[in-house]
C-alpha cells in the first residue's frame, strides 16, 4: 500500500512538474489590461469570423433534397427498391436503421456483404427471428436486386 501511494504522488508531482513547465514559456507583459483596445480586438474578431458564421447558418438552412436517392437507371435497381419496401418498417426509408428495433444501418453497405448476410439468415447460419419471414421466400436474385439498391443508399 505505501508503494501504491508513493507512486501515485510521484506521478501527481510529475504531471504537476510538467504544467509548470508551460507557465515560463508563457510570455509575460507588465502591460496595463486596456478594456477600449481589448474591445477593438473583439470586434475586428467578430468582423473576421462574421462571414463565416453566415455562410454556416446558410448551410444550415438550406432545404433537403426531397427528391430521389436513388438513380433507378437499371431493372435490378427498380426490382430492388420494390422489394425494399417491406424493409422500411425496421431499416427505415432511407437504410439509416431504427435502434429501437434493434435494426441496423445498411445504407450504403457493400452488395457482397448485405447478400451474404440474407442468405446466411435464409440458410439459418445467421439467426434473425424477425427477418426470417422477410427473407426466406427470396430468390437470389431478389437478394441482389435488394443488396443493390440498399448499397446506393447513401451513408448518412
């Protein structure tokens, strides 16, 4: 126990050492604190930083894209985002998954990785009480028209 505790007050001296190593390096003016040219300084801050704290808000603001996530430009993407549609109630519109329901996010997950799961969950590798039902009358080409369209989803 003596040990324990003159190790801890080594190690509390030393941190201790070392913040005041910081305090010479400091550079020290005797010079009166001045609140008119302090107050100069905060407003030539302000006029410095303003634009940018503008161009943030706007960011900010500015509206979401309601349109499409997906660029449905092929037949798997639009067979994947119609076999999707059972999906929504766990993983959400979007894949960005719902923790409440102990759904992970898939969105933007590599196809390779979401088909092997599903077919793990159908073949029973992978044990998923809740999806089994969604899965389990899926071709594999349902899987990778779904694994497809939810790897597009964009990762938010």
């Amino acid at each position: 126990m003596t040990r324990l505790i003159v190790f801890a007050i080594s190690v509390i001296s030393l941190i201790g050492i070392l913040s005041l190593r910081k305090f010479k390096e400091e550079a020290v003016s005797n010079k009166r604190f001045n609140y008119v040219e302090e107050e100069k300084d905060w407003k030539k801050f302000k006029a410095a930083i303003n634009p940018v704290k503008k161009k943030k808000k706007a960011v900010a603001q500015a509206p979401v894209a309601t349109g499409a996530v997906v660029v449905l430009d092929t037949e798997e993407l639009k067979n994947g985002k119609k076999l999707y549609a059972k999906c929504i109630v766990c993983h959400g519109k979007y894949g960005e998954g719902k923790p409440a329901q102990k759904a992970p996010k898939i969105a933007g997950q590599y196809a390779w990785y979401l088909e092997e799961q599903v077919v793990n969950i159908q073949k029973g590798i992978r044990v998923n009480k809740v999806m089994m039902p969604y899965v389990k009358n899926l071709s594999p080409q349902d899987i990778s028209d779904i694994s497809a369209y939810v790897a597009k989803l964009p990762w938010k």
